[in-house]
C-alpha cells in the first residue's frame, strides 16, 4: 500500500515532498527524537502514551520545539483521514533546531511490518551484542550502535540482538524490550537502563489482570538458561516468545508464557488501543 501525503509541522504535503535538508547539521548530529504508533482500523493505538514519551524523550536531550502533545494527536488525525487508511505504522520525527521554532515535525505512514507467524509458534532466535545506548531512557535519532547490532542479527539471520552492558547483563533489544520468565513471575532488566517501553506499561495491566507476578532486577547473560524462558515486547511484535540466544536454547515455550501472549492479544484486542 502507498501514501501519498505526509505531516511536517501539522501542513498535509505530498509525499513527494518529504525530505530534510543537507545542510540540517541538528539532523546530521542525530538531534532528534522519534515514535513508531500501530494504527488498526484507523485508531493510533496507546496514542497519549506514546506521545508522552515523544515529549519526555525531547525534554531529556533538551530538545526545545512549539510541539504540543495535542497539536501532534490532531496532525496524525488529518493525515490518518487524508491517506484514507484503516491500517498502518506511523513514524513521527520530531528534529530540533538551532532555536526552539526552527524545530521540526515529520509524521509519516508506513506499511505495517509483523514478525512471521512462525516465530510465534517457534520462538525466535537472538543474538548478543556488547552496547550501552547514550540515553537510554530517550528514544534518539542517534541509532548507530543499534543499526550495527541489527545488522549483525540479520547476518545470521537472527531476529534481534540483545544488547549487553560493561557489567555483562542483558539490558533490551535494539528495538524491543526483553524479560525473562520463571513460572508466572515476568523479570525485566532495571528500568534505569532501558528505554521505558509503551508495550510494557500493557503488559504490566495484563500481568496483573492475570495473576502474574512482575520484577526488575539485572540479568546476566551467563544465567539465561536458568529461566523457564525468555521473551520481547514492542509496538509490531507485541509478545513474542524467544527460542535461542546465541548458544543457548529454551527447551520448550513454557505454559505461561503461552498463556501470557494470549492474554496480552485479548486485552489488546479489547482494549481497542486505550489504557
């Protein structure tokens, strides 16, 4: 499927018109910050919490921009309703500039991409990768080191590779959040060093709704195989099940987990994109 408008700065323009300057050095430097939204019968879904992050992850990098919240809900609206869409991805770029007004607002639909049903049923195959992001509590432009942990992954024909910090524990995806599973417990890696998933904040309503228990604490990589299974999160993927990282492989994908990615498409389907 094709689109023939997009958004920058709230003005409908055509397609053909998207582009960002050479001479943007904010751009050029990864001076940014960015959302990917799922919209399902043209409904963004968990918008606010989306767009809350959008503007926290500008105010930690000091990201100054006449933006607000709801002026940013009204141009995905008008562009949902210009390209007549009913589903999609929507990619927001918000680029600061040298002042606060020189900032600028890209807002584009994009043909949604979902993991193989296979891996669903199968589990997938992950890799590591020794990197700390800048900031990880900011969803940055400034994606080199992910972009070169991804490509490994695909290298290999893995999924996604987890990434590894200083002290040998595994921290997130390069574009999703990671946990393990032991029983009903869900263990995520500290929220200090993650990017705070808006995935997760549905995940912890349906653990909770379901009885399941949820836990921060640091995950070394040489302990994987002592969980009954390890999983990722993100906007595409929802909960999909991981069967192998690296050398190590998951025997099988555990009841719990099983029943949890049910639960969590029940609620998604329910909930029609609202918390």
């Amino acid at each position: 499927m094709s689109f023939d408008y997009f958004s920058k700065n709230g003005e409908l323009l055509p397609v053909q018109e998207a582009a960002i300057p050479l001479s943007n050095i904010e751009y050029q430097y990864g001076f940014g910050v960015y959302e990917s939204i799922r919209v399902v019968n043209k409904t963004p879904y968990f918008l606010k919490q989306h767009l809350e992050r959008l503007q926290e992850s500008a105010r930690f990098i000091e990201l100054e921009h006449p933006f607000s919240a709801q002026s940013v809900a009204n141009a995905i609206s008008n562009l949902i309703e210009k390209n007549t869409v009913e589903t999609c991805n929507l990619k927001i770029l918000l680029i600061g500039g040298k002042t606060k007004d020189e900032a600028a607002l890209y807002i584009l639909c994009l043909n949604p991409l979902f993991p193989d049903k296979k891996l669903y049923r199968d589990g997938a195959h992950c890799i590591t990768y020794a990197y700390e992001r800048l900031f990880p509590h900011a969803k940055t432009l400034n994606m080199l080191g992910s972009y070169l942990a991804y490509r490994k992954a695909r290298e290999v024909g893995a999924y996604d590779t987890l990434l590894i910090n200083r002290s040998k524990e595994i921290t997130e995806g390069t574009r999703t959040n990671f946990y393990c599973i032991k029983g009903k417990t869900v263990i995520s890696p500290p929220a200090a060093d993650v990017l705070p998933g808006v995935t997760q904040l549905v995940l912890k309503k349906v653990l909770e709704e379901n009885e399941y228990a949820f836990t921060e604490r640091s995950i070394p990589a040489t302990e994987i195989e002592t969980y009954d299974g390890a999983f990722l999160t993100s906007t595409s993927s929802k909960v999909l099940p991981i069967r192998t990282i690296d050398s190590t492989t998951f025997p099988s994908i555990s009841p719990e987990l099983r029943a949890l990615m049910s639960f969590f498409d029940e609620y998604v389907e329910k909930s029609r994109g609202t918390l």
